[in-house]
C-alpha cells in the first residue's frame, strides 16, 4: 500500500480544512454551550413526550472543556425543580431527571407523596392536562397530578393499577454534593431510587424548551403545540 506523500496531504488539508474546522466547531459548541437531546422513553410524562427533541443549556452551571467535561468554572448548582442530564452511574447512558432533594435535604416517599424536610407535599388532580397531551392508552391507565414542588409546581403521573416498588421509601438523607432525581412518570420511571443519588460532577446541564416532538404512534408527524415549549 502506497504512503500519501506530504504534498498530497496538503492538499488534502487545503480541500477539507473548512469543513474539519465546522466540525470541530459544532463539536465544541455541542459539548459546551448547548446541545440537543432525543427522548426515548416517557419516564418523565406527562412533562417529556416518547419522540421529544430537548434544547440542554450546557452553560446553566458551568463551564467544562469541550469534549472531556472537565469542569474550568462555576457559577450555580442544580435547584429543586430543573430538569437535568447526567450519564447513568450503571451504563452511561444519557438521563433525563427532575431534581428532587438537594444536599442536605431529607426526602421520604409514600404511596407516591414526597416529604421533603419532614413536610409533605400537596396534589391536586389535573383532568385536562391528561386529556390534552396523553395517548388514549396513558389516559386510561394513569392520573395526572400538579405537584407543588417547593414554588416551582409540575405535572406528574402514576398508575392507576399498579405502583413501583419504590412508592414508598423511608427518609433519605442527601449527602454533600449529590442530587436526587425522579422522573415525573413515577411508576414508570428508573430513577435515584434504583441507581442511587447522582454525583455534581455527573451533572451535564438543564434541559430548558422542547424544540419539536415527533409522534411515534402516528407516523412521526410532529405534534402540534410542543415547538419550543418551555420547559417546567
């Protein structure tokens, strides 16, 4: 096999050295400032849609180095209530989970009621949001609720026949520099209940808007009123 030359290399580099420095570019920016996520499962409906495309501020905390996610600066820590990514402890795999208790919080669960520091919090039944944004099927099988979550309040789900083994669970205590995170769809979702509290460092950004949701159940078509929604 024959070697390329070094005047082939160059010009090799003249022809493509734009299109490398876009990449490059658009790599960085991705593993910087802002990137885009798919959502694959709906552990966090009824908030996140099976098919949603998230916009991630990877910006919201800090600043790391492109690519290796060495930390360079802070400025903020993840608060009650954001919807966050963070690589799985298990697999590595990209999550997508609301912050729940912060460090130095106590958090106990029954029969799906958060008690945060010692106080439970209120839920109220929500008729239409389940009419509105769930399939036939998850309007059948679950209930929507409004969870007053510490001022910053949501929808969340769970099933009317069945619960996850993880509805109740004594009182937590989160050490320093660990979050726990749930998803909003709680009977359905693989959370801090199963993989454990999740490390600062782990912490990739805040999920802010949902750019576009695509349909699988209806041949991909997008679904109207989700362009850029803001994220609660």
């Amino acid at each position: 096999m024959k070697v390329p030359d070094k005047a082939t290399w160059i010009e090799w580099w003249k022809e493509w050295r734009i299109f490398l420095l876009f990449v490059l570019i658009l790599f960085s920016f991705r593993s910087t400032i802002a990137d885009w996520s798919h959502v694959p499962t709906g552990s966090m409906k009824p908030t996140l849609m099976e098919g949603d495309r998230i916009l991630v501020d990877k910006l919201a905390y800090d600043l790391r180095f492109p690519f290796l996610h060495y930390r360079m600066n802070t400025w903020g820590d993840p608060e009650r209530g954001d919807i966050v990514i963070f690589p799985s402890p298990e697999t590595e795999e990209l999550y997508v989970k609301r912050v729940i208790g912060l460090p130095g919080d106590t958090v106990a669960m029954k029969e799906n009621q958060l008690i945060i520091n010692d106080k439970p919090l209120e839920y109220k039944i929500d008729k239409k949001h389940i009419a509105d944004i769930l399939n036939q099927s998850d309007r059948e099988g679950y209930i929507v609720v409004e969870e007053q979550l510490e001022g910053r309040p949501h929808f969340m789900m769970y099933s009317r026949y069945y619960s996850s083994p993880k509805s109740t669970f004594s009182r937590w205590k989160i050490p320093e520099r660990s979050y726990m995170v749930l998803g909003d769809n709680r009977d359905s979702s693989k959370d801090s209940r199963f993989i454990g509290l999740i490390d600062r460092e782990r912490i990739r950004g805040r999920a802010t808007k949902v750019i576009i949701s695509l349909d699988s159940d209806n041949y991909w078509i997008p679904r109207e009123g989700r362009y850029f929604q803001k994220l609660q």
